[in-house]
C-alpha cells in the first residue's frame, strides 16, 4: 500500500462512455482530480460518494494506492493528519 499526500489543484468530471457511447455529464458517475504531490501532478479518476465530493480545490488529500490480486485500486480522502509542510 502506497500513501501520498498532496494539494488538490482542479476538480473535473472526465469523460465517461458506456456501450463505446460517450454518456452525456449529467449522467457520469466519475469524479476527477488533478492533485500536486512531492512526485509532481497525478491525476486520479474515482467514482464520486459522498466522501469525495467534499473535496474542494486547495484541500490536502492523500491518496491511497493498492494492489489487490494484481489489480491497482486508488483512493482519496480529505487528509487529517498532523500539520503538513510544503
């Protein structure tokens, strides 16, 4: 399990298809950020609940990366630890 923490730096909902169509942005489920780490600029794709959807531009995040059976899941969560310097 990898852990980073970074600073939201934009907010978007990625294009979605379904059947090879492009579903219309009031019916894409996905959520997606674009978030400065140590590392540089990742941009992580999810599916929105009710955790991420209360992430708002300059929160800190960490991002949570795992490997389940050789499948890669990630996920992002509003950061909640100590103080954290940039």
């Amino acid at each position: 399990m990898d852990k980073h923490i970074g600073r939201v730096m934009e907010i978007y909902i990625p294009e979605q298809y379904k059947d090879g169509n492009l579903l219309d942005v009031m019916d894409r489920t996905n959520i997606g950020f674009k978030v400065m780490t140590n590392d540089g600029v990742r941009e992580i794709i999810v599916e929105q609940n009710e955790e991420n959807a209360n992430i708002m531009k300059n929160d800190l995040v960490e991002i949570v990366e795992q490997n389940i059976s050789g499948k890669v899941f990630v996920d992002i969560n509003l950061y909640e630890g100590e103080e954290y310097e940039w």
